[in-house]
C-alpha cells in the first residue's frame, strides 16, 4: 500500500493546529511564571489569545512549517492573511486598549524586509509601513488581494498605528523541536527522568481542555488558576511514592458486553451480582488494566511492581476468603454461601483501599486490579469458585 499522502490529505493542516495548540501550551507556560491571573483562549479572535479580566492582551496568529526554507518577504501569504485579520480587528477597535498583534511563525523574517522591521529588535515602523504600502499597491497576486484592499483602505495614521501593535517573531521552534522547549519549561517539576512521561499527563490534559472550549456554544477560556492547579496536581503525582493517572481513563466506560465471556464476570454472575453492577466492574477492570499498561510503557513501574502489588492484594483477599469459609462451615446452604460471597465482593467495592504507591489513592486502580486477579483466578468471591470455574470450561470445552 502507498504511504505518501494525497493531494486532499490534511495532514499539514492538522500538523499546523496541533503546533498551534503546543505553542500556545509553551508560552502559556512562560507567562504563567509573572501572571498566574491570565487566560488563554483558542480560535476565538486569533489562534491563541491571552487576556487580562476579560481584556485580549496578546493576539496571536500562528504560522508552522515543515522546515525552515519558508520566508516573510514582503510579499509573503503568510504575512498578508495575517495583516487583512488584523486590520477587521483594528476596525472593531480590539487593538485601541493596547493588546499586541503577534505573528509567530517558524519561518525567517529576510534582514530589511517589513517583517523584520517589525520584530522586536531594531523596530522601524515608518519603514514596514513604507514597504507594506508599496507591495501592496504594486504587486499583482491575487491571493493577497483582498489584504493588500484592506490595508490600503486604512489612513497613514491607521496603518501607523495597526503596525505599531504588531510584533513579528520569526524562527520559532519547528513542531519536531518544540517537545525540547516544553520540556525546559517544566523541568524543576518532577525528576528529570520523568520530565518526557511528565510533559505526555500535561499535554493530555490541556488537548482535552482545548477539545471542551472548541465544543461549547460560548468561549470557554482555560485559566491560569488551571493550570496551575493541574501542575500542582502532576507535580504530586510524580513524586516517588505516587503514580499519575490519565485523564482519560478517569471515566472511561466500556460496552461490558464485550467482556461477558471474561472470567471475572462469570464469576460476578456466579454471586447473581446485577449487570449494572457487572458493568461497573466491566469499566473497573478496563481503567486499571490500561492504566497499569501505560505505565508499564511509560517506564513508571516495573513488571516486578506490578507483581508485588498484586499479592498484597491478594494477602488482604485471603484474609477475607478464609474468615468467609470457616464462617459458613461445610453444610451451608448455596444461597447463604452467595451471600457471603457477595459481602465479599461488597468489601472490593466499598472498602479495599490498597493503594499501588502511598499517594496513589485512586479507586478503580484497587477495584480494577482485583477484577483482574479474579480474571486470573486468583481471587474469587464464591467459596467453591474455582471448582466451578473448572466446571464451567470443561463444559465450554465440550459443546466446543
């Protein structure tokens, strides 16, 4: 099968709004250090906007591509499209409280050109007006036509005052290096060992903070407050004695269909626990099971962790077991032996608490991870479940 991409491919599009959203998560991340009251909002005005109580103050237009042989002549598309926005936000007086036009792009600004006249350094706004209004009255290009119409319907004065707001920055990190500038960011957060596995939680968390404003009917603007508190939180999480968890699996839900020929729900089934309790346990097992996969993958524990938790839950499980059985005795009728059975299962719902690490008090991971076990076998809830069980697969095996 061809791998190259067709010419109705997204793939650069989508590779652009993905550098847009990890920019807007690195310079947050800078300004948060003196401005912990700012918010930032994406694809509202501009790409990435920051504000203060309510008032942009930063308006940000963002510009990714693949290598760096792309330029800001004075002719540039780039350039054009992101001035003809800025002129309509000019005209609905969004820059008169004195919120910053900025151009990031990772493209290079040619010495002399109105771009580079427009950074920060060595700023000459006479001189990009001068070359701006020239292009835009001599060149014939059709696409930056309606640019070069709106910028020339604005008086000297206007076209004065837009480009003194306006702050060209060239040559930021291409998509492939902005992982390294995060990662500076962050670095005193947790071990420098875990600063990648650290940048995965926060980057996580802030793609589906930006999916939750794009998909509510008014602006949802992330708040610094936010993200210092997710900060705080990972930062907690990342420390020796505590694990993080993803988002995503916090309410994770599974068809528990899919799972009614696992051996942790037949055994459920075997203590006439209700499906709605089965697909509780169904969701249970799912989370722990792929949280614990991913920390495996993400070299946050071993497999020998894993192996060490996992009998002491099963020391806690045979302490429970144990008292059922010499509770009922061996005359006790079966429906006082579902009964006991399912007061033992009402201790894993309710009561287990044998956290993985000291500080990782998350429940499904001990509830999941006892589901597992009785996937194994290796705990049960009925005092005869593993005769049972045998019963069961040999009976599967014959029909089979």
């Amino acid at each position: 099968m061809n791998s190259t991409h067709s010419k109705y491919s997204a793939t650069a599009s989508l590779v652009g709004y993905l550098y847009q959203c990890r920019l807007a998560l690195l310079e947050t991340l800078k300004r948060l250090k003196t401005n912990p009251s700012l918010t930032v909002s994406i694809e509202t005005l501009d790409d990435v906007v920051f504000e203060n109580e309510g008032t942009p103050t930063e308006i940000i237009q963002v510009k990714h591509h693949i290598n760096r042989q792309a330029n800001l002549t004075d002719a540039s598309t780039d350039l054009w499209k992101t001035i003809r926005i800025w002129c309509d936000l000019q005209r609905d007086g969004i820059t008169q409280n004195g919120a910053v036009l900025c151009m990031m792009t990772t493209a290079t600004a040619p010495e002399g050109s109105a771009a580079d006249f427009l950074r920060a350094e060595k700023r000459n706004i006479t001189a990009a007006e001068r070359k701006l209004f020239q292009t835009a009255q001599t060149s014939v290009s059709q696409t930056n036509k309606e640019a070069y119409t709106s910028f020339l319907s604005l008086t000297p004065e206007l076209r004065l005052e837009l480009l003194e707001a306006i702050l060209i920055l060239d040559q930021c990190p291409l998509n492939e290096d902005i992982n390294q500038h995060l990662q500076k960011e962050i670095w005193t957060a947790c071990q420098r060992s875990r600063i990648e596995q650290f940048l995965i939680y926060l980057e996580g968390w802030w793609f589906k903070r930006i999916l939750k404003s794009l998909g509510a009917d008014h602006s949802l603007p992330i708040l610094g407050e936010e993200m210092d508190s997710r900060l705080d939180a990972l930062r907690e999480e990342f420390k020796s004695d505590a694990l993080p968890i993803h988002d995503d699996l916090v309410t994770a839900t599974v068809d528990h269909e899919l799972y009614q020929n696992y051996t942790f729900v037949h055994q459920l089934k075997m203590i006439e626990v209700g499906s709605r309790r089965i697909s509780f346990a169904v969701n249970n097992y799912y989370r722990a099971f792929e949280q614990r996969s991913r920390w495996m993958r993400e070299d946050l524990i071993l497999v020998g962790d894993i192996e060490d938790y996992e009998k002491r839950l099963v020391e806690e499980w045979e302490i429970h077991f144990e008292t059922m059985r010499e509770d009922l005795g061996g005359d006790a009728a079966e429906q006082e032996k579902i009964r006991a059975a399912r007061a033992i299962y009402d201790w894993i719902e309710k009561e287990a608490d044998t956290p993985i690490r000291p500080r990782c008090q998350v429940p499904f991971i001990t509830r999941g991870s006892y589901h597992i076990l009785s996937d194994k076998q290796e705990v049960g809830w009925h005092p005869e479940f593993r005769a049972r069980l045998e019963r069961l697969l040999e009976s599967k095996e014959a029909v089979e």
